[in-house]
C-alpha cells in the first residue's frame, strides 16, 4: 500500500510538470513562425507550433537538393547535396540572428515573427 501511494504521488507530479512544461513552451513559442525563401522569394511558411506530426520538405536547387526537416517547434537542414554543408552544420533554427542559410542553392529558413521582416510582395527588406 505504502508503495502505491507513491506511485500515484509520483505519476501526479509527473502529470503536472508535464502540463507546466507544455504550457511554458507554449507560451514561450506563441508566435513560431519559419519562412523558407529560395531566391528571395518564400516557397513556404510554416508554423511550428502547430506540426503535429514531423515531416520532411526537399527542395531542389542548382547545387542539388535540400532536405528540410520539420517537427513541433523545430526546423532543421536534415541534408543536402550543396559542397560546404553550411546549411546542415547549423544545426536547428534557434533565433533570428543566425538563420539557416545554404548560399549555393539561395536557401534561407527564418523566423517570421521579426521586426526586420523581408517584404514578401517585394522581397526588399
Ligand atoms: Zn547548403
């Protein structure tokens, strides 16, 4: 009996750091949009706060192909055929000072949510 009190207690605790964890990272990825721009130009804008499932997105580019992976509040260059690697080597998308970028096939992945917002009808920042 002594262990199964403690067995709840101890799920309940569980439960409840779950549900502050999920509430926090909610609150904290409000606003967790990622633009994908080829050329200067948005191919896809996605919320990352709303993936449920993680999915994969190739683009093709002169320098071959990119494979974008996304998941619930994550975003990464999964791999691509460009020479330097840059792109996959940078790992996540973490904040808007450094963005995703593959310079041979003009890929760049950013966040949206930023005041210094390219202008997507112009593509002039
Ligand atoms: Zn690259």
């Amino acid at each position: 009996m002594k262990n199964r009190f403690w067995i709840i207690i101890f799920s309940a605790v569980l439960i409840i750091s779950a549900g502050l964890w999920i509430l926090i990272s909610n609150l904290s990825l409000s606003a967790n949009i990622v633009g994908i721009y080829q050329n200067n130009r948005l191919i896809k804008k996605i919320d990352l706060n709303s993936v449920t499932e993680p999915y994969e997105i190739t683009i093709s580019g002169e320098a071959g192909k990119n494979i974008v992976q996304v998941s619930n509040g994550h975003i990464k260059m999964k791999s691509a055929q460009c020479p330097d690697k840059i792109c996959v080597n940078h790992g996540e998308l973490i904040s808007n000072t450094s963005p995703i970028v593959c310079l041979p096939n003009k890929i760049v992945i950013k966040f949206e949510n930023s005041s210094e917002n390219i202008d997507v009808k112009t593509g002039v920042k």
